[in-house]
C-alpha cells in the first residue's frame, strides 16, 4: 500500500492500471445511456412507435409528455445558476487538466477524462430540456395538438440518444487510448 505523504502524493496514484477505474467508466457511461434526462427509453421507444403508427392522443404519447411534465422543471437553468455552475465546472476541468497533462499527475488525468464528456452530457441535457419546455407547454395549454407536440419531444429525444451514445463511444475511447499510452509511457506508474 502507498503513502500518501501530500496532497500531491495522493494525486499521483495509480487510475489507468486498475480494474476499478475502468469498471467506473463504462459503468458510468452505461448508466448514463439507460434514460433521455430522466426519462426510460422504453417510454421513449413506446411512444416513438404510437408517432410512426399514426395513432392520435394514445396512452404512449401521453405517458411520455407526463414524465416530462415531471422531469423537465428540474432542468431548469437559471442565469445566475448557470454561471455559477459554468465556473465551477471551468475551474475543476482545468484545474485537472493542468494537474494530468501539465504535471503528468494520472489520477488527476483520469478524472479529467471521466468528467469532461459528463460536463458535455449535463449541457447536453440541459439543451434538450429548454428546448422540449416550450413544446410541452404548448401541449398543456391546448396551443398544440398533442400527437404533433409528443411527435416532436419523441424527434428531439431520439437525436440526443444517439448523440449520447455517440459521445459515451468516443469517451469511451479516448479515455481507453490516453490510458494505453499513459501505460506505455510510464510502465512503473511515474
């Protein structure tokens, strides 16, 4: 077992050797790709298939803009919220990067590469939401018909899935790729 004599000690630890860091990342990334923010794809993939069978208000379609209902207010993002988390987020990204790549520090390295593309997911979510906010609202105020308002948010939702998964791949990869190297260059862990 190491010691960690400082901050700096614990920060150089070993994260791309391990089982446990890769079991992180693929689970994580496997998690994140089980829902569309918040929402079971089986719900998605339901009223997806009432929207290409042309059914007009069927229970899918209403199932589907109830969990939005539910979910979307809590994707909201305010102007001062959102800055606040932008510069949180933009001082621990860099602060980590700076660490791994500047220092050569692996566990600050493989913290970076696990949570920069979750960084780019919750914007991601954030997104979908303020842009299914005003379909959902106009559906609830009978501004839109219900089968053309699901037919939409179900549209947007199954374009973010493939994004996610796209994005999950190439996470996947580039982290698998940086941690080969990073084995390669530093065979003893320093």
């Amino acid at each position: 077992m190491p010691q960690f004599d400082s901050l700096i000690g614990f920060l150089d630890s070993r994260s791309f050797g391990t089982v446990w860091y890769w079991l992180v990342v693929i689970g994580t990334w496997s998690v994140a790709g089980r829902s569309v923010i918040g929402v079971p794809t089986e719900i998605v993939s339901r009223a997806r298939m009432a929207v290409k069978a042309g059914e007009g208000e069927s229970p899918a379609m209403l199932h589907l803009l109830d969990w939005l209902s539910l979910l979307l207010p809590r994707w909201r993002l305010g102007a001062r919220e959102g800055a606040v988390f932008l510069g949180l987020t933009g001082f621990v990204l860099t602060s980590l990067a700076i660490l791994g790549i500047g220092y050569a520090l692996e566990l600050a390295l493989a913290a970076f590469l696990l949570l920069l593309p979750f960084a780019i997911l919750f914007w991601m979510r954030v997104t979908l939401a303020r842009r299914l906010l005003p379909l959902l609202e106009a559906a609830e105020q009978g501004a839109q018909p219900i089968p053309k308002a699901a037919a939409e948010a179900v549209r947007r939702m199954v374009i973010h899935r493939r994004l996610v998964t796209a994005l999950s791949m190439a996470a996947v990869a580039v982290t698998a790729m940086w941690g080969a190297l990073w084995s390669l260059v530093h065979p003893y862990g320093f």
